[in-house]
C-alpha cells in the first residue's frame, strides 16, 4: 500500500508535543457562550505561587469528607494530592479515598498519605481533577496525552476515571486556555494494520494536521521508526499533529470515533466540568454546567 501520511518540510526534527497572598473575590455570572465564570483576584507576591492556589482552591472549594476522587496528573495535579494530604492529615477532611489515574498520581498519593484504591467499574466517583494539556475556552472540551507515558501510564485508564467521575476539575494554567485550539491530538490506535488506520486519518484531515506514530525513545519519523511505542494495553500512538487552528474539539472526537482501527483518543468533551485557570492575576473558573444541561433538553 502507499505510503499516504502528510511528512513535514524538513525530517530534522520530531513534533511530539509557596508564597504569601492577598485575595480578593469578585463573583460574577455570564451568559456568554452559556458558560458560568467567576474570579478570584489575587496580588501573588511569586508567579509560581498561581498553580498552587488553583489547586488548593480544587480540594478546598469541592473535595468534601466521605468522597472517593480521581487523582490525574500532571504538576497541577501532584500539588493538589499534597495539599489534599495535608488537609487529611490536618483532619480537616476525613474518609477520602484516591483512585489514581497514572503511576505517577499513585506515588504522589502515597507519599501524601491518602488512601487508595484501584478503579474498577463497582466504585462510584464523586470528583476528578486532572491538568490538561490544552482547553478549548468555547466549549471546556480538553486534550490530555501529549506528555511522554511512563512506565504503565495509560490514556485508556485516565479517560476512563475522569469520564466516570460524577464531577470532574481541570486546573491549568492560563497559557493552556485557548480560543483557538492548535497542536496534538494523542489518538491510540489497534497496532495491527496500523499503517491503514493512519492512512484513514491522514486523508480525513489533508491538508490540515500531520500524522505521526509516537517513538518509544528519541526521535523516530512519522513511522515510528524502529521502536515505535506500545502502551501497555498493546496499542499504538499516532500524534495528529494540527498545523492550523482546530475548528471544534468535538467535532475532532465525533470524527475519530467512527475510524475502524481507533480505540481512543485524547480529547474530553461533552462532559459537565470546571476549569480552574491559574495566572499572576488570580483565578477565574468556568463551568459548563448551563451550556451541558441545556444540550440535554
């Protein structure tokens, strides 16, 4: 079969993707977009002092006593499973058990003293909050799994909690909430027959985004190269790797769903959620909540 994936200009590189503060709170509501917003304005005496208010505003403002929560990943989320520690071991919340989402959120946990759990489809989640990689500002719809895995990190696994969690919590920095959404969308893939899986996609989206598979270790070419990665549920990563502006996550999603040969994919949408957006000027949170009961009239 021809080789039909879209390769870049040049094949030289490979795309793969505590400080004192002073709080004021200004509540607001906007119609906009149906999306429901609120600030928190803050005077941060240290720039990174913005992620780690977020995230102790995550535990603080939805984490209660009794509830079984997703722990995701990331920085943002490693400082809220400390923070969520401390509060337990402070005893200002009881009775809280962690499902983690990643090996990396299950040593946190651990080191913070939270008890544990694996998830399995009997557990009832009450709450996630996990970072993501990239937030579409219109809808909330996000993008996790550009990051490298590690060890047996799973996509599968940490949509799978975060989609099961009855509420779920992004915090993330302002940088990473966008208008305009550009960059990679992680799509695992059946690793049998996996050149016309890429092929499909490459031809759905021409002209639009590069597809390429993702390398076990260093730099490896669309193909994957020699030691293409295999997660640990036997499947291959293709990077689709948009060069301009994507028009609509969703629609994105609605599009690798239907593709033969696609088992995931690294984008989140159509699920309530709340964003928590960290900046040296405070933080503003979003929800969906009217704009996903509105859809389900």
């Amino acid at each position: 079969m021809a080789m039909a994936l879209a390769l870049p200009s040049s094949a030289s590189s490979f795309l793969s993707s505590s400080s004192s503060t002073t709080q004021k709170q200004a509540y607001f509501t906007s119609s906009r977009k149906s999306l429901h917003r609120f600030v928190i304005r803050s005077t941060l005496s240290d720039p990174s002092a913005a992620l780690f208010l977020a995230s102790k505003h995550a535990v603080d403002s939805y984490v209660k006593s009794g509830m079984v929560v997703g722990l995701g990943s990331g920085h943002a989320s490693a400082l809220a499973i400390h923070y969520l520690g401390q509060q337990l071991r402070a005893g200002t919340l009881k009775d809280v058990t962690g499902i983690p989402t990643c090996v990396g959120s299950a040593s946190e946990a651990a080191k913070a003293g939270i008890p544990l759990e694996q998830y399995d489809d009997s557990y009832k989640i009450d709450l996630a909050f996990d970072e993501a990689d990239i937030m579409e500002e219109e809808t909330l719809a996000a993008i996790i799994g550009r990051r490298k895995l590690q060890g047996d990190d799973s996509i599968i696994k940490e949509k799978t909690i975060l989609d099961a969690a009855d509420q779920l919590i992004f915090i993330i920095k302002e940088k990473q909430f966008k208008g305009s959404v550009e960059g990679s969308i992680p799509v695992l893939i059946k690793s049998v027959n996996w050149l016309e899986t890429a092929e499909e996609i490459d031809d759905l989206f021409l002209g639009d985004a590069e597809v390429w598979r993702r390398p076990a270790i260093g730099y490896a070419g669309p193909l994957g190269g020699d030691f293409p990665l295999v997660t640990k549920e036997g499947h291959n990563i293709l990077d689709v790797i948009f060069t301009s502006p994507i028009e609509s996550l969703a629609e994105v999603a609605k599009i690798l769903d239907q593709i033969d040969g696609v088992v995931e994919h690294g984008v989140i949408f159509r699920k309530q959620c709340t964003a928590i957006i960290a900046s040296e000027d405070g933080l503003q949170i979003v929800d969906n909540r009217v704009q996903m009961e509105s859809s389900n009239l």
